[in-house]
C-alpha cells in the first residue's frame, strides 16, 4: 500500500466532513438580526422591528464607552452596590441599552430595593433582552443580557415583589436613563 492510497478520502467522507463543518459553523455563528420591540422616548411602543446586531471591535467598544461601562457592560462585571443613582431615582421615563440604545426598562415596572441597584418587575419588552444561566456563581442567576449587542445588564432573581416575583436587578454603568418629556 502506498502513501497515497492512506491519504484518500471516499467521496462520501468528504460530504459527511463537509457537512459537519457547516452545521458547526453555523452553530457558532451569532444571529445577524434580530427583533425587538421599539420604543419612542416617552415610552410608546413604536412596534416590532429587525435589525442587525450590533457588533465592535474591542477597541471600538473602548471608544464608545467609559472605562466604567466597558468593565460591566462588555465584560460582564458588576457596579458596586449603590452606585449612581439610578438605584434611588423615581423619576418617569425609560432606560436604554447603554452600548446600542435598545430600550430595556421602563420606570412603570422599577421598585425601590435594598439591593443598592436599580430593580425591576420585568423588562420593557420581553422581546429586547435574553437571559443565560451564570455559571462563575455559586448561588444560581441568571445573567440579562441585550439581545441586540449582548451587552450584561445585569442579573434576573426569583426574590422580587408579586406579582411577577422577578427582581431584574440592573447594573446603572448597563443604562442610560431618558426622562419622559413634561
């Protein structure tokens, strides 16, 4: 037998191989759209839309955003308890995505904590945010992730007040809070 004849490959290894490789691929590859629901700055849903992800560069994101930003929102850290002060504002409006704009919470839906972050029944849309299992922690939780850049948010508890018992406790370096136009 020769060195060659080891080396080939029937023609039906190949499509297997093939087909192997571009289902792995496309199971790494993230979503280039997705739909959210829209919001105008006083709150009103504007409707369900697709757009494309939003997706930098590490050096972009350093320009984009505060050193503070950057280390929870794309890095997956957390604020310190009571940091800003958004953990302590009442006022009415909404809070947006930090990284894309993406509205994520509404003040209709905030509940003053002990938690020293600002907390939340749920989300302004189920359909702008997404979860995962936080496997770094001891305890359990689930991490809140954007749905349009996957920015971290912040991190979903079972603790919070009735009805819905959620406690969508969300980092201020993650938000940009807009205030409802008087």
């Amino acid at each position: 037998m020769s060195f060659h004849s080891k080396q080939q490959i029937t023609r039906r290894q190949a499509l297997l191989s093939a087909a192997a490789v571009s289902v792995l691929r496309a199971a790494d590859e993230p979503e280039m759209e997705v739909a959210i629901v829209e919001f105008n700055d006083a709150g009103q849903k504007t409707g369900v839309t697709k757009v494309k992800k939003v997706v930098h560069t590490e050096a972009e994101w350093r320009k984009l955003l505060t050193l503070q930003q950057l280390y929870v929102a794309r890095r997956g850290n957390s604020d310190l308890q009571f940091y800003g002060t958004y953990f302590k504002l009442h006022d009415p409006g909404i809070y947006r995505c930090i990284c894309c704009g993406t509205a994520s919470f509404s003040s209709e839906n905030k509940f003053d904590s002990p938690s020293g972050f600002a907390c939340f029944t749920a989300p302004i849309a189920e359909e702008n945010i997404k979860t995962r299992v936080d496997v770094d922690t001891g305890p359990r939780r689930l991490d809140i992730m954007c749905k349009r850049c996957d920015a971290h948010l912040g991190y979903l508890y079972d603790d919070g007040p009735e009805p819905t018992h959620n406690r969508y406790c969300v980092n201020e370096s993650s938000l940009k809070f807009v205030p409802r136009a008087k």
